[in-house]
C-alpha cells in the first residue's frame, strides 16, 4: 500500500513539473506586444474575457475585431483543432463546424424551387385523351382556351376541368381563375386521380338561375324574367364583397371510421359552416364551427348510397387538397334531394371564392361570344370560297364532331351532375 501512495505522489510530481516547462515555453513563443492572453497575466485574461458575447446559438464569438476577420476555411480549421472529441471523425467534425459558420455569417440556405412545367394527360368524355405541357402561370381559363383549339369544340361556359378521385369516388370542378399546375401540385405521388374535360350544367348556375340560391327560402319559386336576374346579380356581386346565401337546413353526417349518418343542423357562413350542437338553440353565439374554407374544398360523390350507405346519393365532400383516402379528415355530408345539393354545394363555392367566382363567369361569357379564331377560321373560308372546285362525289368528308356535340361517356363510367 505504501508503495502505491509513493508511485502515485512521484507521479503528481512528474505532471507537475510537465505542466510548469509548457507554460514557460508558452511564455517565451507568445510576443509581449500583441493581445492574445498569456496564462501568467490573470487580469488581462479577464480583461479579454469582457470582449467576448454568447449568441443565440450556444457560440461563443468575439465582438470588437480590430483585425480583418479571418476566411471561413481558417476559422473551420481553428475551431476543429481545438475541438476535441474523440469518438467522431475529423470529417464529421469538419462538416459540422462548416454548416455552423456558413450559418451564421454566409448567405441563407435555398428554399426548394417549385415546379414551373408539367406535362398531363387529360381525359375526354368518349375515352380520348390529350397530352398538354402546361406553365405554372397558366390558369385553367388558359388551359380550357388551349382545349378548345385541340378539339374543336364551342366554347360554351359548361366546359370544365374537373379532377376525379377514383379511391372515395369524388369529383371537383376546377375555378378558371386557379393556377392549374399548383393544384395539381397537391396530388400525393401514386394517387389515381384523373383529369377531365367534359360539360357541367351546375358551373355557373348560380348566375344563370340566381333566384335558386338568393329566393330558395319562398314555397315556390315563379319564373323570374333576365331583367329580376340582373337585378339579383347586380345586389348579391356586384359589390366589393359577394352576399353569401342565407342557407341552413338539415345534413346528413358521416361518422369518422363507420358507415353510420346521424342528422346535423348546419347553417352557411361567409367564413366557414357551422352546426347547432346538441341542446343548443340556432342564434349565433350558440353556432359551433364545423369547418372553414380556406384549405378546403368542396366536391360532389359518385354512388354513396351503395358505397358508403348514406341515406340518398345526393352526397357531397369537404376535405383538404393534399388528401387522397378516406379519413378522419374527409368530412361526409348528405342531402336529401338534388337540388339541395346542388344548393349547398354551389352555396360553398360562392362563400369561398367571393366575386372572382363572377368574375370567371364573365370571362368565360365574353370568350363564348367573341371565340378568339373566329375571325382566323372566317378568313380561312374565305380563301377556300375563291378557288372553286367541283364536287367529288367519291370523296368522304373528314369525320370531325360537330361543335355542339358532346361524346358519349366511356364504358364503366358514371357522369356526376
């Protein structure tokens, strides 16, 4: 035992004596005249130790440099030799002290640029399609434009894009003034959803019959001439905001997970759709929000009754972009005829989109009455008219569909109103 005691104070002495040469040799390297701290002078040490600041990260830096700063590869190499951490290799400490500095004194990382081009496939009603390149600038009025010229068709203000969902059995029209790369952008990889160019009555049936929606409350609704028309367009969007019809009613509720409906009372605001909760009475301070508008959309269903065992197919959704499958996050709604449908659906958009949605309307009314080759085609029967030629009567004429004609569906599918 005495002989560990002596071995152990033999070797205090030894680091002792090590210690005491390292800083006289420390001493003698260090110049007397610049700033750096010598382990001899106490208080020019704390002296320096008052220049220093601690950042919001955990670093520690020094704030008044008279000297030009040094380059990022040095201050990497000054601060990986003083770092010493033995279970990690010098090129992971390196990497780590690099993205360090660069944080704190280089330019700020760069965000993930977005898609600018995309090329789709869109579906027409007889089982054709067309492959258009589409630009992030391009709204779907543009892309709808771009149809027209493709398949000959009239430009009527029924022609829609509309996205359809294979996996719960929901469509969507897409608004013109919507930037169709961005919204197909939100598609999850894998989903198999689909892009269709096809007639919907009910897009803009809110300005062709406006009585529906802003008279719906009366027993029965009269014939209303174009003139009552304009004037209810005129008072409902033709101010700096759209008057959202005054609608509530009874709706169907699926419950999340099961399919089982129970009977809500919603009633439609301009910021989002509400329900009375149980007990409650319908005044506004009672009113629970059952969701809000601006990250989702409405779509109509395809078959619920069969699928999903709602009380009428008269169905529509409320769900998120982004989300493809049935979730908890999907809200089921059902109404009890068509019509009601069709009110509550179109009601939604008119609450979400505001007067951009009337906007649309007359943009796609002036397109459908001043067609941009209108006068190219005219120009075009012209030049034929004055060469004349004798009909051949062996020669058939181009199968092409006239521009009213709408195809038939394809086998298997079922049109959504």
């Amino acid at each position: 035992m005495d002989d560990i005691d002596t071995m152990f104070s033999h070797l205090l002495e030894e680091i002792e004596g090590m210690s005491q040469s390292l800083a006289q040799s420390e001493g003698a390297v260090t110049d007397p005249d610049t700033n750096s701290p010598g382990p001899s002078d106490i208080k020019e040490s704390l002296k320096n130790l008052e220049n220093f600041e601690e950042t919001d990260s955990g670093d520690i830096r020094i704030a008044p440099c008279e000297a030009p700063p040094p380059s990022s590869e040095t201050s990497v190499t000054s601060v990986t030799s003083e770092t010493s951490v033995t279970s990690a290799s010098p090129a992971t400490l390196h990497t780590n002290t690099f993205d360090s500095v660069e944080a704190r004194n280089g330019p700020p990382a760069s965000k993930p640029t977005m898609l600018q081009t995309m090329i789709v496939k869109v579906w027409m009603a007889d089982g054709s399609s067309k492959t258009l390149m589409l630009d992030r600038a391009q709204t779907v009025r543009d892309v709808l434009d771009k149809l027209f010229e493709k398949t000959y068709c009239d430009g009527a203000v029924e022609w829609s894009l509309c996205e359809i969902n294979q996996e719960i059995h929901i469509e969507r029209i897409f608004e013109d003034h919507e930037f169709l790369v961005d919204s197909l952008s939100s598609w999850t990889d894998g989903t198999d959803n689909t892009l269709y160019f096809m007639k919907r009555q009910q897009k803009y049936v809110m300005f062709t019959q406006p009585q529906f929606f802003y008279m719906w409350k009366r027993s029965c609704l009269k014939a209303v001439s174009k003139q009552e028309q304009q004037l209810l367009l005129k008072e409902n969007f033709e101010g700096s905001t759209a008057v959202v019809p005054d609608l509530e009613g009874w709706l169907s509720l699926k419950d999340d997970g099961r399919k089982v409906w129970k009977p809500r009372y919603f009633v439609l605001r301009a910021s989002g759709l509400y329900y009375v909760p149980k007990g409650k009475t319908k005044s506004s301070s009672d009113l629970a929000c059952f969701v809000r508008f601006e990250q989702v959309n409405v779509y109509t269903t395809d078959e619920y009754k069969l699928r999903y065992r709602a009380p009428t197919d008269h169905c529509f959704v409320l769900k998120h972009p982004c989300i493809q499958k049935a979730s908890h996050y999907v809200k089921f709604l059902c109404c009890e005829d068509e019509d009601s449908m069709l009110l509550w659906v179109n009601s939604i958009r008119i609450a979400k989109y505001g007067t951009v949605l009337y906007e649309n309307y007359k943009a796609a009314v002036q397109r459908a009455e001043n067609p941009p080759q209108q006068s190219t085609t005219s120009a075009v029967k012209a030049n034929s008219q004055t060469v004349p030629s004798a009909p051949d009567l062996d020669q058939t004429e181009e199968d092409e569909a006239p521009p009213d004609f709408t195809p038939p569906p394809p086998p298997g599918y079922m049109a959504i109103l």
